[in-house]
C-alpha cells in the first residue's frame, strides 16, 4: 500500500474548500443587484419611501432631474393618491457589469391598486405594467446603490417575453 503526502492530503482539502465556497458560496454581483431591485420593490410596496430612498445614491438622479429626496417625494405622493399599491417585479436583466463596478439593467414591474388588486382575477385587470431602466454602482463590497432611474409606461405587448411568463404565473388566465 502507498503512503500518501501530508502536503497532498492538504492540497486536495484546500482545493475542496475552495470548491465548496465557490459553489454555495457567496452571491455574485448579479444576485447582488437583483436584490437590491427586489428591496426596493418591496419597500415602495410596503409605503417604506425613506427605506427606498436609502437605496439611491448621494448624486442619484432620475431621468427628469430629481434627485433623492424629489423622486422619494414623487413616490410618497404616488402612495398617498393610490391606497393599496401592490407592485410585482417581472423580467430583470442585467447587463454588463464593469471594471468600475457600475452596471445597467432593464426591469419591468405592474402596478396595481385599491379595488383593482382585489378583484384582478376576477375581472382580468391586472393594472398598469412600467419598464425601469436603472444604473447602479457598487458602494461597498457587498452593497450597490441606484445611481440613475428612467421609467416609461408600457403596454401588455411589449413586455419582455420573461415578464409575461412571470404574469402568467401571477395570474393564471390573463
């Protein structure tokens, strides 16, 4: 029988380690950033505008000049106007992410509210669908933040073909 290497035994268990932490390791930058767009879903959601804005860069801007404090005003009279707001996210898609750690995505969500939410499967009114065009910049080595935001009005047809797979989950029928 062969004797095996103290120094082998220990390569073979560091190239495991390494294996193992790539593999249910930490999350990527992708993953990182599809969760900050999840967070900021579900803070405007939940009427959380300060815990939104927290999300925004210093020198946020969106594509008609507000900065931080403007879009969260902009947000907070949305929900007043609206009670009930239910946002759904659908299709996300990254693009490339850069040297300099900033990235561009593209993200669709609907919204809806009040009676419309409560009565969409019954009457097929699902609410009105927007595309987010977003950049964001790493702040930190786990965190980003959104550095600029457009968003457009858009109809059923011009969804990206994930976001109308994810609605069809969300609303069987439509």
């Amino acid at each position: 029988m062969r004797s095996v290497r103290p120094s082998r035994i220990v390569a073979a268990g560091l190239a495991l380690a390494g294996l193992l932490a790539n593999c249910g390791g930490r999350p990527s930058a992708e993953d990182r950033i599809r969760s900050l767009i999840k967070d900021a879903v579900t803070r405007a959601e939940k009427g959380d505008v300060a815990g939104l804005v927290e999300l925004l860069a210093p020198d946020f801007e969106d594509f008609q000049g507000r900065d931080a404090t403007g879009t969260g005003r902009l947000v907070r009279e949305y929900l007043d106007q609206y009670r009930g707001v239910v946002v759904h996210l659908l299709g996300v898609r990254i693009g490339e992410i850069g040297a300099d750690s900033t990235a561009t995505l593209e993200c669709e969500v609907v919204l809806s509210h009040g009676a419309a939410e409560v009565l969409r499967r019954l009457i097929r009114v699902v609410g009105e669908y927007y595309r987010f065009r977003v950049e964001v910049r790493r702040a930190g080595a786990a965190e980003w933040r959104i550095t600029y935001a457009a968003w457009e009005s858009i109809g059923l047809d011009g969804l990206f073909p994930e976001s109308r797979h994810i609605l069809q989950k969300l609303f069987p029928g439509l």
